[in-house]
C-alpha cells in the first residue's frame, strides 16, 4: 500500500516505517517537525504526532480523501469530537495501544471480572526509569474496567520495556494473567493490521479491539 | 441440604464434610472403607471413592431417587458409558477438577488459542514432592487443547499445592495465564456450588464448566 | 525438651505446638489469657504473647532459669533493654520471622544491594485480605536495607499465606528474587530450631539469622 | 583507552564497539572475516571470533605484548591448555557469559544449595524460538553446581533474549531467583569491565567472575 505518516521521525514513526519497509508498502507522505514531503496521494495515513496537529492531519485527508489510523494520545474532548465528525465521511481506527496481547488481556481481564465478582483484584505495571507517566496508560484501561477500584502498582526497573500484569485472589486460589513487551516493534505490527483492515471499510470508527475481534 | 457422600474419610471427603457442615448442610448418608451409615433420604450424592465402587453408587441412586456429583478419576469406557446411562433418569455433574479458577484457565486457554495461532505454547505445572503423577491431570487437559503439541513441564518443589501456567509468545510479546491453587478447599466450594445446580435438574449430563458457565 | 510456652492458644502457638508433639518434646508450662498450668521446671520457654506480657516472662525465667526463644513484636525501646539485659544472665534469641527462607532473602538482597549499586530496586509483597498492617514486617526488614528508599507494593489477594520479592533492575538485565511462604508449619520449624541453638548456650543475645548462619 | 577488536562485525563485535565507542574507547586495531586493519598499539585486545583464529590472537598479543579478554566459544582442550600459557605472559580475562546478573545468579545458586541441602531444586530457562541449543549454556552452569542432578526445563518462546530462574522447595515455602536478559548491550558492558580490569594485572589467568567479586 502507499501510506501517508505524520510523526515520520518520532520513536513509533521510525519503527512504522522500518516495519512497512519490510513489508513492501511505500511512503508517499511524510510529515514531522520541519520537514515534508508528498509524492503521491496514500492510500492511508497514519498519524504519530501530537495533538496541536489535528487540522493539519484533517485537511491531509479533506484533499486526498484517505482514511486515518491514529495512536496520537492526549486530544481532549473537541478533538476527540472531531475524529468522531471525521468518521462519518472516512475510516478511522483510534488507539493508545495497538499491541494485540495487550487487547487480549484487556478482553481476559473482562471476562475474569465478570466470573469472578468477589474475589480481589491488584494490578502490578513494570517500565524502565525513564518513563515518566505512573501508571501507564495500559494500567489506566485495565484500572478502568474495575471503576478504577483496583489498586495499581507501578514498578520502574532498568530498561524494561513493558509489562502488566492483572491478579485476581480468591481463597481458595489466584488466578494472574500477564503481558510482557519485548519490543516497540509489536506496536508496529498492530497499526500495520489496521491499515489493512480500514483500506477495507468507507467509513465509520473503529477501535483496534474491533480490528482484531470483528 | 441433606446429602450422602461416598468416600466420606478420603482428603476430599473430610474437606466437603468440614465446608458442607460450615454451610449448614447435613450428612445423611456416609459411605467408606468399612464404614457406612444412613439416616434417611439424601436429597444429592456425592461421590469421591474409586472407580471399583460404581455400582454400589448405582444401587443407592436407584434406591433413592437423587441427583449425583462424582469426581471419582480413573473410570475405564465401561464405566463412563454407564455414567451417561444413569444421567438419563438422574441429574449427574462429571469433573475431575472442581476449581473454578482452573475452569477459567482452560476457558482462557481456548480463547488465546484461537487468537494466537502461530505464536509458541509452553505449558508449566508446579506441584509437592509426594505427587506421584507427571504431568498432572490439569496440565494433561490444557495439553489436550494443543492436541498434546505444547510442551509440558513439570516440577516437584517442596509442599506446592499445585500452579499451572500457560505461556503464549509471540515475536514482539508474551502473554501468560497462571493459576495457583492455595489449599483443597477451593476444590469443595466447586462440589457445593455443583450439588446446588444438580438439585436443579430432573436428569441430563453435565460438565463443571456447565455448572459455573451457564 | 521439656518446653514452656507462652501465648500457647494463638495461631503461632497452636502451630508451634503440633510441631513440637510431632517431634517428641513435651509442653510443662503453658499459658494463655484465663489459662496457665506448669508441670514441672521447663528447659526453654518460648513466647508469642503480647509486649505487655513481659512482666510475666521475666519472673518465670528469674524462678527457672532456662533460656528464651521470643517472636513477641512490638515492644517498645524499654522492654527491648530489658531483653538485652536478660541475655546477660541467659540465652535469648530474639526474632520477628523465624522462617529460614526469609532469613536467606534478606541475606541475598543485601548481597545483591553491594554489587549492584547502580540499579533500581522494587519491593512487592503479597498476603491474605485479611492481613491489619501494610508493608507487612518482612517487607519493612527489606526496605531497611536500602534504608527505606527503595518502594514497597503491597497487595492483598484472597488467602496468600505471605509473598515477597525484591526485583533489581540494570539497563540491560533484572534480578529478582522471590519468597513464598506455603504454611505457618515453616516458623514453628525456625522456633523449634532456635529453641535447639539456644539450649546449647549459657547466656548471650542471638537473631534467627545467627541461629541459622553461625 | 585504545583497544583491537577480533571478530569485530559479528553481533557481540557490533554490540562492543557501540557501548566502547560511547565510552569514548578507540579502536585501533580491527579484524574479521576479509577485513583488516592497524592504525596502532592496542593497549588490550577483545576477541570474539571462532576457535580456529587462536594462532592469530596470538601473533597479536606476541607483537603488541597486550592484555587479552576474550569470549570464543567451543576451544578444544588444546587450545585452552594455550591460552592458560599464555597466561604466565600477559593478563587473561576467559569466560563464556559477561553478564554481571548471571554471575550473581550463580554465585547465590552456590549460596542457596550450601544453606538448603534438602530442598527440590528446578532450573527454568526461556528463549526464542530461533536458539539451537537446548538447554541454554547458562542453563548447563547452573546445573553443574547440582552435578547435573537438577531437572533443567528449557521454554523457546517468540522473541525472549533470555530468562533463568533456580527454584529451591521445601516443605513449607519456596524461594526463587530469576534473571532476564534485556538485551545484548549487558554482555558488552561486561567486556569493558573486563578490559578496564585486565589493564591493571601484567599477567595471570581470571574467570570474569573474579573481575566482579575480587
């Protein structure tokens, strides 16, 4: 496929485009800080930018009438409004995480809390010292799904890149379902899915649960 | 309720004797090595003996008229088929493992599975010392669902209980599903919550996932 | 040996003495709120009661003279020299975790802090929903070694016995080191141990850790 | 300092080079398969090439009279009885792992079997799917301390760089100690400890762990 990526030289659109490279797709567009270029019109465009880059990832797909796969995180509810508008006339998939083990353990969480409705549960998030949110955003989904009842714990260790781990402790037994992260690349992989998947669609908003379970 | 119990003086049968009395149930009818009383009636039997005893386990449904939960292992197809013969005129509820956690973690198992299909499955099963089967019963049904192609590890520490973990990795990341089971009584809780829902039926066969998931 | 115990009807009281019987040494002094009894003159006393009970345990040690073995938590700085002063007269060994496998976690921890000075360090215990403080003791021991800069997670699931782990994290590689209590049987065994230590000594102050590594 | 590099565009060449160069290390002296060079005098050589390069490495050392770190694999005996005579003549670093992590792993392996000689032991180890050996060399030297009387698990998962995990069981708890490899860059930054170590002697034979612990 030929894609647009807004957000080319940040840690994901590197990662992006070394994926989409080995998987023969094309940069036509590319857009970042102080450069862009555009050499033909995509098919899709992918957008790893910030927030303040809204109108200009809109008039991108006004002219070429593309549809959008977004993993921007931080828009705040006119934004978020406006993606939803942009959905009635293209395709959008929005994600903060486009990792398929963490949709699944998203999904396994669910259903764990829906079995077992007395038991405890903890959430335990391990990164490296760098990061500087706490919780991650992952932990914050997973908290979520409990009214944001669960305590969670978030460890910073090293260089680790990722993981997250949900308990449930009953008294009899603990059940515990954890995600390790090996590498940014598995990200990568999940927006390439729904460039795939939203070259199929006209319109309509589409989360990457739905990417991958529908 | 009131409820017969054969085997009532195994390791199982003292721990559903202690959780049932705590649940103010009685014991109406108790069955073991050289040992055996009858009250009166029993509304539901429950069966922890050995597969030698089937028909003495028959004759007393035949006299009574009750429901039964058996979680007798080691049954030859003789016997299993006359288990399903008797489930015709009776309500019966079939489990070699009454944990629900354990019911989770196969259910969960499933699911990935389905979701992951070419990503690697390692199976890893933790139990005492004085076990004397390797691997144990669980890490054979999670094997099962692998058509026994998954790898299973087994390990001997000390006085564990019993932890069963299934490991899925892919290349980016890793997903993994543990249960730990703290003591026998989990497996009693899963025998009550059975006898209540066979109280409920007039015949027909039943798993202990049916018990817990419909 | 011929034992006294004090506190003998709690938890750790009833464990010590299953172990105790099972190993042929026989209870002559016992007491407990409303109940005391001595039989004849006992060889060691033991005590799990209460700080405010030392009193009691001065005066039986003054009429007896045997050593002590104590697991009392939460004496204040005087009652703590009047132990010191004790051990000038008998021998006394003073613990708040008699579990061997502790004593090896903190020793290890300590060794891991001197060669990896660089890295992070993460404390996560696990115990019981019942359980009234938070860290639990041994997570503080642990956090005492880094001075307590190090976090400490604590999470309370269902019926876990007692969990700890302290995880170090480099750039390039995590250590981590992991404790599981399975049963309350391991401190009677770190009692019954001291109490053997402690009978071989005429007087001096002695840790658990001495009783084990010494 | 100014160092030679044998075996220099391998993975672990590739790996050393990027952390010297971060260290603001010179390397001066370059070898692999059809490529060469000598701008000057190593003050100490590296060598990651393959057992067959052995004359080679010390034709170097003879003309430049420079110290030696070095992890080939697979050397026959004969050649190992040459490098231990090299020895008498200049410093010599040998060893097979240069992770600081799976150096403590072993040392508190040791540690932990002289303090629990009855517990069950089980050695764990997972790496990607793409490993050929099995079980892991780190693996082989955790079982050696056991005499190879250890049951070793070997997992391949995905993408894993690499995990072990000692497991000790008694009979009333278990303790446990895990390494994760995160990436590559550990055993190069073993290397340049090594390097900076082996300046300091003239001569003599040290295994990297008496770079770490002497």
């Amino acid at each position: 496929m030929k894609y647009g990526l807004i957000g080319m030289n940040g840690r994901m659109g590197r990662e992006i485009r070394t994926l989409f490279t080995e998987a023969k797709h094309e940069m036509v567009l590319g857009l970042d800080k102080g450069e862009e270029f555009i050499l033909e019109k995509p098919e899709v465009l992918i957008d790893f930018s910030l927030p303040g880059g809204l109108e200009k990832t809109c008039s991108i797909i006004a002219k070429y009438h593309c549809p959008l796969v977004t993993g921007v995180t931080g828009y705040n509810d006119d934004r978020l409004s406006q993606i939803k508008l942009l959905s009635k006339k293209t395709g959008v998939v929005q994600a903060y995480n486009f990792s398929t083990g963490i949709q699944l353990l998203l999904k396994i969480t669910e259903l764990l809390k829906n079995h077992l409705p007395d038991w405890d549960v903890e959430i335990t998030e391990t990164h490296h010292r760098f990061k500087k949110d706490k919780p991650s955003g992952t932990a914050k989904m997973l908290g979520g799904l409990f009214n944001n009842e669960a305590p969670v714990h978030s460890l910073r260790l090293g260089n680790v890149v990722g993981d997250h781990t949900v308990h449930f402790g009953g008294l009899g037994e603990v059940l515990s379902i954890s995600h390790k992260a090996l590498s940014r690349r598995t990200f990568a992989e999940g927006v390439l899915k729904s460039a795939e998947f939203i070259l199929t669609k006209s319109n309509g908003y589409y989360s990457f649960s739905e990417v991958l379970f529908k």
